[in-house]
C-alpha cells in the first residue's frame, strides 16, 4: 500500500473510530472526540502539506498496527 492510500485510510479510520473532522481554512484537517482517555487523543491534526502532528503520528503508528 502506497503512502497517499495509507493517508486516505487513515483518515477513514478515524472517522471510524469516532473522530470528527474539520477542514480549516489554511488546508489543515483537524479531528476531535467526545470520548476522553489516553486512547483517544485530542487536538489531532493532519497539515495542509501532509504531515501528521503529534497526537497524529501516535494514532497512525496504532493504525499500521491494524494493517495486513
């Protein structure tokens, strides 16, 4: 699986999990939750260039986890 297609999947993850999500003007994806906890970070941004923020990367690196 290439890196954009892991991105895209990701993102549907998220969702999934139950993130919501809003695109903001400057191009950066920002996701919350109502749940709260270690498992469900706060303040998760994927940026208008496509990097992950902190809170991101700790939740990709769990979704590669869940990939064949």
């Amino acid at each position: 699986m290439n890196k954009s297609t892991k991105r895209v999947a990701f993102v549907y993850w998220l969702v999934k999990i139950g993130y919501n999500a809003k695109r903001c003007v400057n191009g950066d994806t920002v996701f919350w939750t109502t749940g709260r906890g270690k498992g469900f970070p706060q303040g998760v941004a994927v940026l208008a260039d496509g990097r992950l923020n902190k809170p991101a990367k700790a939740l990709f690196k769990e979704f590669e986890g869940y990939l064949v």
